[in-house]
C-alpha cells in the first residue's frame, strides 16, 4: 500500500544563509548602491547613467536609486547553455546543477620535466586544454595559463583562446585584454556557427570580467560589459576582494560589497541594451594577515562562496564559485586537502560553475597533475551527492529474506545490477598490501603522474577544421597589424 | 563444432549459464573430445575473463557469473573428463578454521576457483582440524584453502598443517591459506605453500600449484 504524507529528499540538502539572512545582505547591497554608490572610469557608461535616474557626482561617482536596480537585475535570463565548438558537450548555467573547470591566466606552469616553475606558454595552454577535454569530470575550460611567448602582450588574448580551441573542445570562459580583445574573441567564436545570431543561440563562451574592489570599474572592464550587452554575450562581473584589505573581514559585509558590485554591473548593462546574459561570481576570500597572500585555500573562501551562492539561486542568476585549488607550492598533502574539502563545499552549495580547478601557490602557478588528481576527487563528490533511493528495489527486503542469515549477496541478480551504481576509482588505491609491494609501491602522486603523461600522449581532440583555422588566423593577424604601430 | 566452441567462450564471457551448460552437453553429445571443449571452449573463455578482470574491464560480479556459467559446464564434463585432465581441472578443499565464523572471502575464493575449473567442496565455517584433515583423507584433494580472518583463529591454520603431517599426508596436497591478517611471512612460518592475499590471486596460485 503506497503512503501518504511522504517527502522525498533524493539528494542531500546544503545551504549556508537561510532566506531572510539572504534578503538583509540584499537589502544592505542596494544601501550601498543608493548611498555610498561605485566608481566607473569610463565616459559612454557615464553618461548612460547620467541619461538615468542614476546620480553622477565628484567627476564619476555613481549612485543609483534602489528602483532601477531592481528593474535591471529583473531582466537577465535565469540561465544559460553554453556549448563546445563541435557541438559534442553541453553545459547548461542554472540553478543547482554544477559544472566543473580550470581558472586562466596563471602566470607560471608547473614545469613537469624540472620540477619548477616557469612562464606559461602556448604549448601549456594547449596541454593543459587536452587534459580537460579527455577528464571525464571537467566540464568547462578556462585557458589555466596565461600565454606569454606572443609577439605582443596587448593581443596575447587571442593567441590564448586559439590555444583553448586546438586543445579542448568543451564550453569555456574567456578572459580578454579589453573590448577590442573581446570582440576579436567573439568573432573567432561565431566562426564555429553559421551567424551571429545563431551564436547568440548557442553561445560557445562566458566572458569573464571583474571590477577592482572596493566599488571601482576601469576602462577596460566597463568596455568588456558594453560590448556584452550590445551583443547579447554571456559574461560574468566577478569580484576578487580579500577580505580585510579591499572588503570587510566580515564574510557578510565582503558579500554586501561584491554583491553591489554586481548590481552596479546590471544596472549598467540593463541602461545600454537590457537581457544580458549575467553570471554572478567572485573569489570571496580572506588576505592571509601573515603573508599577505591572496589565498586560494582557505575555508572562507569556500564559505563565502557558498552564501554567495545561496544569493546567487535566490536572486535567480547562474552562480561562478570556486574549488579545486590551493595554496601549497606543489602537489602535495595540503593540495589535496584543500582541493577536496573546497570542491565539495562548491559542489554542495549548487553553484553552476565551479572554476579555479588545477590552481596552485595561491593563484600563481598552473599544474596539469592537479587537474588530474581533482578529476577524481570530484567524481567522488558527485557520487556523495546522489542521496539515497530508498524505493522497494532499493530497500530490498525482498532480497534480504531470500539471502537470509549467512547468505552472501555477492552472486545475487541485485548485486549485479546495482554494484555499477557506485563510484569506481581511477586513480586511488584499494588493493592489498602485497599487491601494491609488487606494483612497486606508488603513491597517488606516482599514479596522478603516470595518468597525466598518458592522457598527453594519448588524447587529442577533434581538429579544426582547415578554413575555419585559416579564419581564426586571420582575425589574429588582423590584431597584430592594428597593433603593430 | 567448432562454431559453438566459440560461443561456449563467448558465453562464459557474457555469464550466460544456462547457455554454456547446454553447448556444452551438445558438444558432448555430438562425440567431441571433452578435452577439446575444456581446452578451447571453457579455459579460452575463462583466459578472457581473466585479462578483463586484471584490465579492470569487468568486476567481481560479473566474474563470478561468468563463474557460475563454468561450473555448470564442468557438471557436465568432469564425469567423462579423463584422469589426467581432472586433475588438471583438479579438487579443492575449503575451510574457515575453527573459531571463525567469518566465509564471505572464502566463498568469494572458492566461486573463482571454480570458475577456474576446479571442483570445489567447501566445508564452511568454523571447522574443527580434525574434520579438515578427515576430508583431505576422504577426497584427495589437490589444493586445501584455509582461511581465517580473526589474528586469534590464525595459528588453527599451523594446527591443521602439523595435523596432516601427523597423519602422513601433508605432501599429498598444496596448502594455500588467506584472510585480511595473514601475511607472506606468516605462511612460510606455519610451512604452508601459498599465500593468497585476495581471491583472484589464490586462484592464480592455486593453477600454478597443480601444474606443479
């Protein structure tokens, strides 16, 4: 006989603020845009806002009437689809459903031959791509290094993202030098759909643009938000404050702050062209009052961006949070712990990106074999994150009696069809102790590097195709020449 | 014929028990040398399962499937099997010592060494030395399994080993012993001749132990 009065939780339940702390940081953001208000350098978005309701004051202050905020954040899209350049992989940005990926713009890789750091180039970029493209638990790109053997550092953005394209071929987010940057990375986008308005469909990236907090936004990100409204471009306005140096040390006043950030960003792109796809994001974290780092492995981190995240689902926009990094200088036990315990919290909370994945030495140094080990780590996470059935199959009490006292499950029809839901490890260690003696005794270190020098030698992608390469080359060359004065 | 020696490989593979089982006795009944199907149909589809598994391209369960698919064709060859290829395929004893109540490796063991071809006769839990030795007397037994899972039950395994040689029949049969706190060292003190750390390796040694 079915039951009644029954509730079903078919996954665990994570959140950090409950609704009405969510509306008092909410409340107390919108404070802050309507009395203390932001700093743009840049003079079209003033005069947009001074077109508005908005208060334009000491050269380029900006305070905004707590109506058009409310107006503007109502008309992004509450998701969206991004999709690879072959069209094979699919990620939708919406509430509670987590994708996993890499951070950009590392100044160092990890070289694997020394054993030291050195100056990210092309090659790295492309590598560090295949190994997203083949881990079966990433599933977003970002370029993880900066490429810095280019001719010249104001086009670097482009050779970049021609680098992310040979080597993977999953959603991405990319970073550009400014406006101009942008649109050459949205014109080689484009070349991989019929138009621009069937890219606008199937948009293969989201921008990613920050401001400079406390409340400040420079040239080249108001240019990089104009032009994604003006196009219709995901992109996100993700802050980086520490917390104690450029936001409060409270977590609920850096919240506060960055979530004004955000909105400052909405209002501005609702006043040039409303319904921009927007994400919102940021690195919430603390600067270590001993080293003064930036630090990619501390819990706050982890806490702030899952209260940010809360926000994030109840204002109703996809949500870039963090995980899988750290700040230990290699790969080593504070490296797996920080990566483990950051992606689960991200992974709990239900943030829709959750980048940062491969970090180490506190956002400074790129490692491929992170990617690898944290592959891992979150196919454990998600497999915590599937709940427990508990319908008649799954009960089996049927199956219970017919084994009965002493009975061993081990040949049973049940065993069979439900053992392939568990996890399966790749890469950890359960075989008995002779065994792993005669394997010659690997740590997770020496599998995570056997694992990372296989997929290199093994996996490449999908080509591109000859005319749309020649294409991409051209839009690059066409940079280098504008530049080349 | 030589079509369903491929099929009888192929369902070994896929643990289609009844179907091998049935090949099998068609094979049998059509004059094929029961030889021939152990060699080319059961072992060459057992070797197949045995790469998967150490490829991890299959799992316990499905090994042991593809177990019980063996034993059943072995039911129907062992009978008409010669002398000299039944001992191949040979006998094993099995035997949790006394004060043990725990089986589940064991059982595990034995379900693969039957999908070896081995002709298992497991004697359960808790079992007195003296009732061991008795049934490697009566049976003959090619290999005798120990296992013991407590570091309390452990030394019954010495105390069998030293009962057979009391009785004169230790070199009639290989001993091979396991549990989660027996080690390679242990084994070699209490004179056995192998020591399993799980059960596909106690398989592994159990077929190097009959080839002698």
């Amino acid at each position: 006989m079915p039951r009644i009065n029954q509730t079903i939780q078919t996954t665990p339940y994570f959140r950090v603020l409950s609704e009405n702390q969510i509306e008092m940081i909410y409340s107390a953001a919108l404070d802050v845009i309507q009395r203390t208000g932001a700093r743009f350098h840049h003079e079209e978005a003033l005069e947009l806002f001074r077109n508005s309701e908005a208060v334009v004051t000491d050269e380029n202050l900006v305070r905004v009437p707590i109506s058009l905020v409310e107006r503007a954040i109502k008309c992004h899209p509450r998701k969206i689809n991004l999709t690879g350049r072959t069209g094979k992989y699919t990620i939708k940005l919406e509430k509670d459903v987590v994708n996993f990926g890499t951070g950009s713009d590392l100044p160092f890789t990890y070289d694997r031959k020394t054993g030291e750091r050195r100056r990210t180039n092309y090659q790295d970029v492309v590598n560090a791509g295949r190994i997203v493209d083949y881990l079966p638990n990433l599933d977003f790109f970002m370029s993880h290094g900066i490429v810095q053997d280019v001719p010249n550092p104001q086009t670097y953005d482009r050779y970049q993202f021609m680098a992310m394209l040979e080597g993977c071929t999953k959603p991405m987010v990319l970073t550009s030098v400014n406006g101009e940057g942008l649109e050459d990375l949205w014109k080689m986008a484009c070349l991989f759909r019929e138009d621009e308005k069937e890219y606008r469909l199937k948009p293969l990236f989201v921008a990613y643009i920050e401001p400079i907090s406390p409340l400040k936004n420079d040239r080249t990100a108001v240019e990089k938000l104009l032009f994604c409204a003006e196009k219709g471009i995901p992109c996100m306005y993700t802050p980086c404050p520490s917390s104690g140096a450029t936001a409060p040390a409270t977590m609920a006043g850096m919240l506060v702050q960055s979530l004004a950030e955000t909105l400052m960003a909405s209002v501005l792109t609702y006043l040039k062209n409303p319904g921009m796809p927007l994400v919102m994001g940021g690195v919430t974290t603390v600067l270590d009052m001993i080293t003064t780092a930036y630090s990619y492995g501390a819990p706050e981190l982890s806490l702030a961006s899952a209260a940010n995240t809360d926000i994030s689902k109840w204002i109703g926009l996809p949500m870039f949070s963090t995980g899988g990094c750290t700040d230990a200088k290699v790969l080593d036990e504070q490296a797996a712990i920080e990566s483990a315990t950051s992606n689960f919290y991200a992974y709990l909370s239900g943030a829709s990106l959750v980048h940062d994945v491969g970090y180490i030495d506190s956002g400074v140094n790129a490692s491929l074999e992170s990617l690898v080990m944290n592959d891992e780590i979150i196919g454990m996470i998600r497999q915590m994150g599937k709940g427990i059935n508990t319908e008649e199959e799954y009960l089996a009490l049927e199956l219970i009696d017919k084994i009965g006292p002493g009975g061993e499950y081990l040949t049973s029809e049940h065993t069979l069809k439900h053992y392939k839901e568990w996890f399966q490890p790749r890469l950890q260690d359960r075989s008995d102790y002779e065994t792993w003696v005669r394997e010659g005794k690997k740590t997770m270190n020496d599998r995570i590097k056997e694992e990372t020098d296989r997929i290199l030698k093994e996996h490449q992608p999908e080509h591109i195709d000859e005319k749309i390469q020649k294409e991409l080359k051209e839009i690059i060359e066409a940079a280098e020449k504008r530049h080349a004065k | 014929m030589s079509e369903k020696l491929g099929k009888i490989a192929d369902g070994l593979l896929h643990g289609k028990i009844k179907e091998v089982a049935e090949l099998t006795q068609e094979l049998l009944d059509e004059g094929m040398d029961p030889e021939e199907i152990l060699q080319k149909g059961l072992f060459a589809g057992m070797d197949v399962v045995g790469k998967k598994f150490r490829d991890c391209e299959m799992f316990i369960p499905e090994v042991l499937r593809s177990a019980k698919a063996m034993h059943a064709a072995m039911e129907k060859l062992r009978p008409v099997l010669s002398e000299e290829s039944s001992s191949k395929a040979g006998t094993v004893v099995m035997a949790t010592v006394q004060g043990d109540l725990h089986d589940i490796g064991k059982n595990l063991a034995g379900m693969m060494m039957e999908g070896a071809g081995f002709n298992v006769i497991d004697m359960g839990i808790d079992r007195k030395t003296e009732d061991i030795v008795a049934m490697v007397k009566d049976k003959k037994p090619q290999i005798l399994g120990l296992s013991a899972l407590l570091t309390t039950t452990m030394p019954k395994m010495g105390e069998v080993i030293n009962a057979l040689k009391e009785a004169g029949i230790r070199d009639q049969v290989k001993v091979i012993v396991g549990g989660a706190p027996v080690t390679d060292d242990f084994a070699l003190e209490i004179g056995a001749d192998a020591y399993a750390p799980n059960a596909s390796i106690g398989t592994e040694k159990a077929l190097e132990l009959v080839k002698g």
